[in-house]
C-alpha cells in the first residue's frame, strides 16, 4: 500500500480511480473501495440462497 504525503507531512489521498463493471462480479474475496463524501461499496462472498446481490447502504 503507498502512502501520499503533502509537502507539510499529512497524509492525502491518491489519484482517483475509476470503478468499472468489474467491481460488480462475484468473487472469492471481500473488496472494499472507500468512495467519495465518505461512502464505501463492499463486495463480499455470500452464498447463502437468495443473497447473490451486492447491497448498498449509504454512509449515516
């Protein structure tokens, strides 16, 4: 993992990256990607029936 720091040693986020049609696959891991305005989208394994959808819940 690299960590950006400004000129006056704090930390700050990296480049922006684009989220594709790929980060809604299924996968065989759990994937978190933090989203702007403090938001996160989690995709994780669940095989139980009935849950094979990704699920949003907005920041409280």
């Amino acid at each position: 993992m690299k960590i950006f720091v400004s000129e006056k040693g704090q930390a700050t986020p990296g480049p922006a990256q684009e989220i594709t049609l790929s980060a809604f696959d299924k996968l065989n891991h759990t994937e978190l990607r933090w989203l702007g305005g403090g938001g996160v989208m989690l995709n994780s394994i669940d095989d139980r029936p009935g849950t094979g959808m990704l699920r949003y819940a907005p920041a409280l």
